[in-house]
C-alpha cells in the first residue's frame, strides 16, 4: 500500500491542503445525501437544483 504521506517529495503543508480539501468534498457529500433522504423521508416534491439564495 502507498499513502499519500509515504510521499516525501510532497511537503507537509501541501499533505494538509490535500487533505483538508478531501475533507470538505466528503462533508458536503454527507450533507446533500442527508437533505435528500430527509426530503425523501417528508415527501418534499421539490428539487434541491432549483434552490437559489
């Protein structure tokens, strides 16, 4: 197995960067999914792609 901090051309506060980006692509992925089962779950017939602020 090879992990990204086996990389040691990279250097620490890149390592950080990659994964605090990964981080932030996981948690709004865990968000849409729980406000789509949550939309589910009360029969909301609505999109959320038509949302806008």
């Amino acid at each position: 197995m090879v992990f990204q901090a086996n990389n040691l051309a990279w250097s620490p506060a890149m390592l950080c960067d990659l994964h605090r980006c990964r981080w932030q692509i996981w948690t709004a992925l865990l968000l849409h999914v729980l406000f789509r089962f949550q939309a589910f779950l009360s029969e909301w017939p609505h999109s959320f792609t038509g949302l806008s602020p």
